[in-house]
C-alpha cells in the first residue's frame, strides 16, 4: 500500500510493492502511481497480439480473468491500432487508498529525506528534473534564479540554483574551491573534484575498478542489467534510457509512446526516442529568442542559422538607421563566435564490428583480444558537435552506405572504441593526418597472411596521409610490418546505439566475407623486417609524390523548376531569363567546395553516391535543371573552405529574412564550415553578418559594372549574375540520371 503512514513528517512516502519508490510528497507520489508499473488498478483482459505491450508498462496478468461487460460509466475502453484483429479492452479500478500524510505546503513538499537511496525508475533522468506534460507539474520546486527547471522537491531546485547561469569552466572552479579538501567529494584515484558524493563514487567506478570488476559489483542488482537483451550497463539512467527502445523497431515505439508527450514535437511532429533530445530540439529549433538577453550558453547551444524555424524567411530585414543596429551585429558576432567554438575541434574515433561468434553479455574487449579473426576495425573523424556521442552520426542515418551500419543491419554488434581529440585551428588537419596513418596501417596490416583482425576502411586517403612527416609514415609501416598495432584497444567499449531499424536480411555483402587480397608470409628476423619496411615506404613515398597538385575550387550552383523556364535548357539562356524576369521566383541554391572535376564542373564526389547526394537527389525526378553559375579557382585547400563558410553562413542569415525581391533565394546545403568560418578575418566576418541582415543576396542582378563588397583575387562577393553571362563556367550541371 501507498502512503506516508510513521512518525513525523521526515518518512517518505512509498509506492506498492514491488516497486517501493520513494517520495518526497504525496503530489510526487501521485504522478509516479499514475504510470508506475506496478499499478495494480490496470488490468488488461485479453491478449492478442505483441503489439499490445506497448500501449501500457507491462504488468503481471492472471490467467483467470474473463472478458468484461459492455464499458459503463466507470470503465474506458481502448481499441488496439490497426494491426490487431481483436480489440483489447482495459478497465480502470479504483487504486488503494492512500494512508494519512503530513500536509503538503502550497502544493509542495520541501521536507529532505536523508539516509535513503534514490532508486531511478522508468520516467526519471537522473537530473531531477520533470519531462512530464504540464498537468504533472503541481507540487514542483522551481529554480529561485526563475531559469524555468522544476524539481521534485525544494531541496533539489536549491542544489541546482548553486551552479545555476554560471558557465562550466566556472561551476568546474566553484566545485573545487567548495569541495577540494572534503575526500569524499575527491576521486582517490585521479583527484578529480566532484559536487555530489553519488558522481564521486559512479565516476570512480570507471576510474578505479576494471569492466569486470564492475560487472561483478553489481551482478545482483538487476537496475544494472537490459531486461531485454541483458546488456550491462555502469549508469542506471544508462539502462534505462538503452531499455526504453531495446528490441523494438521505430514503428513499434510510434504506437508505445503514441499518447506520450515527452516524446513528440508539438511544433513540428517530430518524434524522438529520449525526451531529453527533444528538450534539446525544442530549445535549438522552436524558441523565440532576443538577441540582446541571450546569455553566453544559449550562444553556445542554439544554431544562430535554425533557431526558431517558424521565423525563417518572416525576420525583417536590418537597417542601418536602426538604433541597436551596430549592437545587434556584434551580438549576432559573438553569438555565431561562441557557438563555433564547439566545431573548432575533431576527433578520430574507432569502432568494431563483432562477428556472429559474439554473444551478448561476454566483455567487448576480452572477446576482441581473444577472437581477432571475429572482429573488424573502423576509423574515421567527428567534429566537435559529436563530444557526447560515439561515431560519426552519418552511419546512423544511412546505414547501407556504412560499413559500420551494413554490419548492424547484418544483426552484428557495432562497438564504439574511443577516440582521439585535437583541437585548435589545425585541428581539422591533423585529424585527417592521423585518420589516414590509421586507415594505411590496416591496408599494409592485411598483406600479410598471418593477420586474422581486418580493416573495414576501403579508401587510403593518400592526400591526407602526405600531412604527415616521413619519419612517422615509416614508423606505421614498420608497426604494420612487425604485426604491432598503432593504437593500443581501450579499457572500456560500449555498444554503440543505432535507430531501431529491422535487421536486412537481404545484405549480400557480409562483413566478414573472404578477404578478396593477396597475402604473403610476415618476415620473422629483424633484417628481413628492416628490408620489408624501407621497401614499402619508398614505394608509399614514390606514390605521394605521384600525386598531381590538387585545384581547389569554391562553386555555386542555383537550382530551376523546368515548368518555369519555359523550355529554356542551354546555361546562357536560363541566366538571361531569370535576369529578365519580373516574375516572384525561388530558387535553391549550393556552395560548394572540393577538387575541381575533370570538366571544370563540380566536385566529382557529388557523383559517388547519386542518389545521397545532395544536388542529385533534387535532379533525381526530372523536374529541376542545376546551373553552375560561378566557380573560383583557390590557392589551397583552406582558402577554398574559407569562401565556402562565407557563402554558406550569409545565405543562411539572409533565408532568414523576408523576401524584398522578386527572387528568393533558399540554401540547399545549410551545414557550415566552422572551423573553416573562424579562420576568416574579422572585417570579413562583418561583412558576411551585415549583409545578411540587411537582405543582401548572395547573388547580384545589378549592372555588371558595380563593385562588389568582398573581393579576394577572382572571388567576388556577391556574385554578379550578369558579369557570369560570359564565363566559361557557366554550365548546367550533369544529373547522372538521364
């Protein structure tokens, strides 16, 4: 029985058994009831198909029970979605009584329970904080600071107010200043200071004890353990997050939070598996936010491009009379400063793919060490954006083109084996550098007959390999040579977490397939490893300096509906007409980067994959035509993605405006450089804002004799469409498709 029955008022109040959480006030109590699991006042009467578990937590259910009469007043009846043939039928009873409590101040208990652990149950974060709907928010404690995070009780809302508007660096400085000389706050091992004993001591359990000591610390408590796949996990709210999609396909949790609100954008329908990432969404994507009282950490988590989607393309445009006109700029500058921050650094992470031999519950790195030939290795890069997750999110949302996804869709285990961070301006360069030592040691690693672990990178990334200095491409060979790995296996490996999808049982190519590569014999005595070693790096060295100088280019490409330009196909008379035109006209539009294609058009990796692309893609039915309206030849590599994030971050401020034309122009790509962006000089970052909020297109249709704004040798900024009417680069672009 629920209640808060005892002497005085500092007995919590608890739920039925099994459960026996525990609460701070009846109100808390109440909400928990309402879903709690153990809810004996929800009886289901019949069972007919799978489905059906997910339209409720699921609870024991005798056999006796028979079907109920026809609802009356007191009984709601709930009808299974279309894919069941037989309807199920609920019945809600009266819940137990709850025993007599202390009263409840204000609808809000700020009574402290001390000496008891706090059990995390199915719709609890583990930050304290509410994600239900409003009508569960009675009998909160909100933050004093008014940051708008209500807490179960008031003892939480005054922890949290501690740190609350203070950047991390300084609530990282506050906890030491506070906590350093208290060992119960201090890691035994590292010294790392920590403003709660329970993070102290979940962070020492990584830190201090191995996997399997771990694992057997909490072998027999079951919060640990996926009730489903029995995965363990270190972090309860871990688990209970992995639990919530474990083993169900995405259509299968469309039905099991159907009715949830935590889990489904009331703005735009999207829907997502953790309510935590929709609170995240809705703060990046659905919230009005005024430039001039924005904090340091919105700056830092709000995209300054996608924030508030209803606005885009309803801002009015900024003029120079307008009294906060030069202090909305710089604001606007230190916004885009402050959240480029998170992109300026890059990692390089690898990943496994784990062979039919594995089986759930064995540890990811004794079975690696123990099972090579079952086990496949993967490198690759990651910005900063992805600190908190594990690979590159590309391999999640196309699964077929990945090795790493194809080895999901197989039903294989993919597990994340940590990364390397670098950070500063080279920071993008020296990740590549390393990620091409990783992907050649594996090509050089598989020659050799004795190798039993393989490599699932196919491309050598020769260009980036060239970054390095000789003397440690030498040293990778030699390492590949002897059968040593550059890149010792981390102690710990955690599964990594893929949208649920259906295993593909049509995938031909298996990831563990017969390595299609000769092999020779790995040399044994230390002169014969010396001759093996300066053999291949003089044919490796031969191959970089074979590699022609690439020609980087910036190019820009508009996209046209057929049906509007009226039979026209040929570049220069497409231009003419749009410039002639006094018709309203949207058009999309591309910057883009890379090696120049052999024709002098765009990049040619727009055609390795047609149909991801994101040009092809929109050629793909026929009914758009792409015209390469500008291409500018750069000094280097940098130069180019320079102008790149230049023309990308301008478009996408001026998309944000209210069209003052008859051509609206809307970016097709909307990712910006920017690493690439925070190189550009300040004045040019000035340029780039203000004429984005002043409405100035990225493409000029004025007299081919103005001046632009920006010129940087053949770069001219904007693009006047008229001067381009006798380029040569003028060319409709190649769909692939026809």
């Amino acid at each position: 029985m629920a209640g808060g029955e005892g002497k005085g008022s500092l007995r919590p109040y608890r739920c039925w058994a099994p459960c026996k959480s525990t609460f701070a006030s009846a109100a808390a109590l109440g909400v928990h009831q309402i879903k709690c699991r153990h809810n004996p006042a929800l009886r289901r009467t019949n069972i007919s198909t799978p489905l059906t578990r997910f339209l409720r937590p699921s609870v024991p259910v005798p056999q006796n029970l028979t079907p109920l009469p026809s609802p009356t007043a007191g009984n709601r009846v709930v009808t299974a979605c279309a894919t069941s043939t037989t309807p199920i039928t609920y019945q809600i009873l009266s819940p137990p009584p709850t025993p007599p409590s202390p009263e409840v101040n204000d609808g809000a208990d700020n009574t402290r329970i001390t000496g008891l652990k706090r059990k995390l149950n199915d719709d609890d974060d583990g930050t304290g904080l509410s994600d239900s709907s409003n009508h569960h928010l009675e009998g909160r404690s909100y933050c004093p600071k008014k940051c708008g995070k209500h807490f179960v009780d008031k003892c939480g809302a005054t922890r949290h107010a501690l740190y609350c508007g203070i950047t991390p660096e300084e609530k990282k400085d506050a906890v030491i200043k506070k906590f350093a000389g208290d060992p119960r706050h201090v890691c035994s091992k590292c010294g790392e200071v920590f403003a709660s004993t329970s993070m102290k001591s979940s962070h020492e359990d990584i830190c201090i004890l191995t996997a399997e000591e771990v694992k057997l610390k909490y072998k027999d408590d079951e919060s640990h353990f996926c009730q489903t796949c029995g995965d363990f996990f270190v972090q309860v709210i871990n688990r209970t997050t992995h639990q919530k999609s474990c083993g169900a396909t995405i259509d299968q949790l469309h039905i099991k939070f159907k009715d949830d609100p935590r889990h489904w954008c009331t703005d735009c329908g999207e829907f997502f598996i953790h309510y935590q990432n929709l609170r995240s969404h809705v703060e990046r994507y659905h919230s009005v936010l005024d430039i001039l009282t924005m904090t340091a950490n919105q700056m830092k988590r709000v995209h300054p491009l996608n924030h508030n989607k209803t606005a885009i393309g309803n801002e009015d445009c900024l003029d120079p009379s307008f009294p906060n006109y030069s202090e909305i700029i710089e604001k606007k500058l230190q916004w885009v400063e402050l959240f480029s921050q998170r992109e300026v650094a890059s990692y390089v992470y690898r990943a496994f793919v784990l062979g039919p031999l594995f089986r759930r519950g064995t540890d990811y790195r004794e079975f690696i060490l123990q099972h090579p030939e079952q086990t496949a290795r993967y490198s690759g890069m990651k910005s900063e954006d992805g600190r908190f997750s594990d690979i590159n999110n590309w391999h999640k949302q196309s699964p077929p083109l990945s090795a790493l996804g194809r080895g999901h869709m197989e039903g294989l285990e993919v597990v994340f084996g940590g990364d390397t961070l670098f950070e500063g301006p080279d920071a993008g360069k020296d990740a590549r550098a390393l990620e091409a030592l990783e992907i050649n040691f594996g090509y050089y690693y598989q020659q050799y007959s004795e190798t039993k672990m393989r490599f699932l990178n196919t491309r050598r990334e020769l260009s980036n390999l060239a970054f390095n200095p000789p003397t440690k491409i030498k040293d990778m060979i030699e390492h590949a040579v002897r059968g040593d790995d550059i890149v010792p296996l981390e102690a710990s490996l955690t599964k990594v977490e893929f949208s649920p999808v259906l295993c593909d049982n049509n995938v031909v190519t298996s990831t563990f397939s017969p390595l299609n590569i000769s092999t020779r014999p790995r040399p044994t005595t230390e002169a014969d490893i010396m001759t093996e070693v300066d053999t291949l790096f003089g044919q490796l060295m031969a191959e970089l300096r074979l590699l022609s100088p690439s020609s980087f280019n910036v190019y820009s490409v508009l996209l046209f509906k057929k049906a509007d330009l009226g039979g026209v196909s040929r570049p220069r008379e497409i231009l003419e007409k749009l410039l002639g035109s006094e018709e309203q006209t949207q058009l999309e539009a591309y910057h883009g980067k890379g090696v120049e294609a052999s024709d002098g058009g765009i990049n040619r990796a727009h055609y390795v994959n047609p149909d991801f692309d994101t040009i092809l893609k929109e050629l793909k039915s026929g009914e758009k035509i792409a015209l390469q309206v500008a291409r500018t030849r750069c000094t280097s590599r940098e130069d180019a993605e320079e102008k790149e994030a230049f023309l990308q971050y301008e478009t996408g401020v001026v998309n944000r405006k209210k069209p003052h034309g008859i051509v609206r122009i809307v970016p097709l790509n909307i990712r910006t450089e920017w690493a690439a962006w925070r190189r550009l000089p300040d004045h040019v970052k000035r340029i780039a804002q203000e004429s984005g909020e002043r409405g100035i297109m990225p493409f000029s249709f004025g007299s081919a004799t103005e001046d632009p704004l920006w010129k940087d040798g053949d770069f001219e900024f904007p693009i006047n469409l008229r001067r381009q009417l006798s380029k040569p680069e003028l060319k409709v672009v190649d769909s692939h498709f026809r």
